[in-house]
C-alpha cells in the first residue's frame, strides 16, 4: 500500500506546472528597483519566438551599448529561474532588462535540442523573478513600473509615458516623479509631461 502511494505521489508530482517545483527565488523588485542595477535595458519589436528564445529587433537602446539591429534573448528551461517565453507574442514592443551572458556552463547547450538552451555568450538572459519586462503600446508603458506587490505583473496602476520612463532609466526623472507619473490621470499626466519635455529643449 505504501509503494502505491508513492507512485501516486510521483506521477501527482509530475503534472504540475515546472515552475511550481523546479525554479524557487526571490521576487527582485518592480522595474524602478531593477533598473539602477542593470546594465542592458532595450526597447524593442519581437520578430521571432523558438524554443526558449526570442529574437528581438532593437528600437531603441535605453542603457548600455549594442551594435546589432536584433538581439537573441533566451528564457526559461529547466530550472534557470528565467521568463516564460510564452507569456509574449510576435510583433509586441516590449521594455527588457537584461543580463548579457558572458559564460555558458557545459551542459548549457545540447545539440539535440538547439531551441532549448541556455544560450549563447554575447546573447541575454531574460530573468523573471522580478519587473524585469514591461509591455509598451502606442507609445505607453504598463507592467510593474514601481513599488508593485509580489509577483504582479498586471498591477492596477496607470500607464505611463515612455518618454517618461526612458527619463527614469537615464536620470532625467527621479523616482517619485516616475510615481506621481503612474498616480495621475493620464490625460493630465501627458499635459504636464509634455511641457516639461517641451521647457527642457
């Protein structure tokens, strides 16, 4: 009877989502808390999505240097802890932070499955244990922008202007101008950001 219930216990084991039991960290913070320690965040359009990669084609380099009009970002398998390369869609804009890889351990690549792998030194890591993505449409930012709860990716809070968040990333717009940015009226908000940009030239 006890060798039954624990090949029960396997096979229960076995249908649960991989997430759930083969990746455990902690949550990083939103967006506003990652960026100050990233070295690569980019703007861009998603062209292709295989395996656990997404070829990215760059938009706009907010921080740090890329020479390349695409870039290869890989995402999770295995146990890497990594973003879910299903939760985007092809022809999406999102904002990355980003981890270039700079090493591949040796079992990081299998020849049998090239769309599964760690991925390549020069490409980059796509972590997902915090606001390290944030979704961009017609020119607004959404997503876990600044001071979001655990593990919120849809946070109930206004969008805001890229142009605002590319401030945040360089400096220009200091943190409590990016939260009073998410707590407006979003109409107001463009106003008012509109001249400030408009002063500053």
């Amino acid at each position: 009877m006890r060798g039954h219930l624990r090949k029960v216990g396997i096979l229960l084991l076995g249908l649960l989502p991989s997430p759930v039991w083969a990746c455990s960290c902690l949550w990083q913070g939103s967006f506003a808390d990652i960026v100050t320690n990233s070295t690569h965040v980019v703007h861009g359009s998603i062209e292709t999505i295989k395996g656990n990669s997404i070829d990215l084609r760059v938009i706009a380099n907010l921080k740090g240097d890329s020479y390349f009009d695409t870039i290869r970002l890989w995402g999770n398998t295995g146990d890497l802890c990594r973003a879910e390369v299903d939760q985007f869609d092809l022809n999406e804009e999102w904002i990355f932070a980003l981890t270039k890889i700079d090493e591949v351990p040796d079992d990081g690549f299998n020849p049998m499955t090239p769309n599964l792998s760690f991925g390549r030194v020069g490409d980059y890591a796509l972590p997902g244990c915090g606001g390290y993505f944030l979704k961009v449409h017609e020119g607004w930012v959404s997503g876990p922008i600044i001071d979001t709860t655990r593990w919120d990716f849809e946070p109930d809070i206004t969008p805001i202007l890229l142009q605002v968040l590319a401030g945040f990333v360089d400096g220009s717009v200091s943190r409590q101008e990016l939260k009073e940015a998410t707590e407006v009226d979003p109409a107001l908000r463009e106003l008012m950001i509109n001249t400030r940009l408009h002063i500053k030239r």
